[in-house]
C-alpha cells in the first residue's frame, strides 16, 4: 500500500513538473492514475496493438490537460492479459501495481472483460474484425498510438466507417482521419 501511494505521488509529482513550463494545470482525474477499487474500472478501450505478451489499450475518449494540450488520450501496455484477446476488441480494464509514467503508459491488469458489441443485423464482420482488417493497411498501422473514435456500419454502401487520430503528445487538437472498409 505504500509502495502504491509513493507512486501515486510521484506521478502528480511528475505530471505537475511537465506540465509547469506550459500554462496554468486543470485539476482532471485521469483513470490511470485513481486508486485501484475493484469496483471501479480503470481504463475502457480499444486493444490496438499486441506485442510480447501485452496489449496497447486505448481510451476512445480525449480530455484535455491544460490550456495547450487540448486533446490527450490514455493509453496504456498492459500485461497479464487473458491469452484469447485479440487486436479490435473493446475491453474494461483493471489495473494492479504500479504504473510507469511513460506514454503509453505500462501497468499490470487485475481483471479485463471483453464488451460485446452487437453486430449490425445486415453485416457480415463484426466491429473487432474490422479494426483487424482496417490494420492490415501501412497508414493506419505505422500509427504508434492509435485512438479509434468510432466505428460505423452502412447498410446502404455495406462500408464500414473508421474514425480515428494519431494520439501523440501534441500542442492543440488532433487531426481526424477515416477509413472504410469493405463489409466482406
């Protein structure tokens, strides 16, 4: 439990350091960096990326910092992951142990579920496996830390429609990007 606040500490610690020479902090709770509470989930999101045994999980949601960095994701590589997780797949996630203050962030999962996320009636894919197929292409791939907006089904076109940024560190707002994918 100590071990858990002195890390805590050093996070705001951290963050109020980086954020010092931009312009005047707004108090926001980031989920990453709450106390543990079993009944709380701690980050709700998108499996972008799986790489060694971890998953890059992705909030869909931005919030701003301060004055200057408007639009911030919370992403976070996470260990202890269930073996049958796959990339496209949106999850709640709760952390145990210490989280290092990288972006992405790096922490250990305590429990994760997978939502379930209706299929449209008229579709043949489900929204996980378009992600998966939308990622096959470089441009959307090579994106280091990818928030997905949001995904859409048109019956009428039968196209998928991915929303999604780049969520670097950046000044300002993020560029959006769409992508459509083919229902087949």
């Amino acid at each position: 439990m100590y071990l858990k606040k002195l890390c805590l500490l050093f996070l705001l610690i951290a963050s109020l350091f980086l954020n010092a020479c931009t312009n005047k902090v707004e108090p926001r709770h980031s989920p990453l960096t709450e106390n543990n509470k079993s009944s709380s989930t701690e980050l709700v999101g998108f499996i972008t990326k799986l790489e060694n045994q971890r998953a890059l999980v992705v909030s869909p949601i931005s919030r701003e910092i301060n004055q200057t960095r408007k639009e911030f994701y919370d992403a976070i590589w996470v260990s202890n992951m269930p073996q049958d997780v796959e990339v496209g797949q949106y999850v709640n996630l709760w952390l145990e142990g210490a989280i290092a203050a990288s972006y992405p962030a790096q922490g250990k999962a305590s429990k994760v579920t997978i939502a379930k996320i209706q299929k449209p009636e008229k579709a043949i894919l489900s929204q996980d496996e378009v992600i998966r197929k939308a990622l096959l292409n470089k441009d959307i791939s090579s994106i280091n830390v990818l928030a997905i907006k949001g995904v859409s089904y048109d019956e009428n076109s039968d196209i998928w429609i991915i929303r999604y940024k780049d969520a670097k560190i950046s000044d300002g707002l993020l560029e959006e990007h769409s992508m459509q994918v083919p229902d087949k």
